[in-house]
C-alpha cells in the first residue's frame, strides 16, 4: 500500500496519527496485533526506523503496548484514551473556530439545530 505523506510534519507522527485512526474507527480493535515493523515499513514503503518512532509515541501514549516476543497490540484503552483527547482538543481548539464561522455566516440556531438533527437521523 502507497501513502502519500506531506511535507507539513514528519512521516512517523502521520504514520502515528494514521494508526490513531485505524484505532478510533475500530479497523484494529482492543487487544488485536499490530503489523511488524518490517511489515509496516514494506506496506508505508517507508524506513523501519521511522515505523519504530511511530510505535515509540503510541507507546508512550498508552495506546499500544508491546509483548515480548509477540508484538505490538492495540491496548485495551486506547479508543477511551483517544476519543477523550480528540474531544478535549474539538472543544478547545476546533470548536471556537466553528462558533466564529457561524457567528461571521450569520447562521440561526433554527438552521443549525435542523441540520444536526439531519445528521442524527442518518446514524
């Protein structure tokens, strides 16, 4: 499998951020393996080293956790971990962003409201 990187911030914190993904949208459960090393720097077509710095920080982050002999496996709170960061970081970060967007559109609640009930009904 090909990726295409950017040149925005280092390869082994978007392979880091891709495999955060994969976690949050369940393509790698709790407790499931994670490709080798090897096999991850073949399939990223990218140096071992920098699929080992990736591992690095989704260890230390409490994400993956690595057995001896066996592995590298999806710890069983890496999704709790991760959607409690990413929710910190929307309400902090993005969601002002989106409150000014709606303030400068002049958007009303009426408007917003039906639209988030559109998107509920979709679930």
């Amino acid at each position: 499998m090909s990726y295409h990187w950017n040149d925005s911030q280092p390869i082994y914190l978007q392979l880091a951020d891709q495999i955060k993904n994969m976690i949050l949208n369940d393509d790698v459960p709790a407790g499931e393996s994670l490709p080798s090393v090897r096999q991850l720097a073949v399939d990223y077509q990218v140096n071992p080293i920098t699929v080992s710095k990736s591992y690095q920080i989704l260890v230390d982050e409490d994400l993956i956790v690595k057995k001896r002999g066996l592995g590298m496996f999806v710890s069983n709170s890496a999704k709790e971990i991760l959607q409690q960061h990413q929710r910190r970081d929307f309400i902090n970060n993005q969601w002002p962003q989106v409150v000014n967007k709606i303030e400068q559109l002049d958007i009303d609640t009426n408007t917003l409201i039906e639209s988030l009930e559109k998107i509920g009904s979709k679930s």
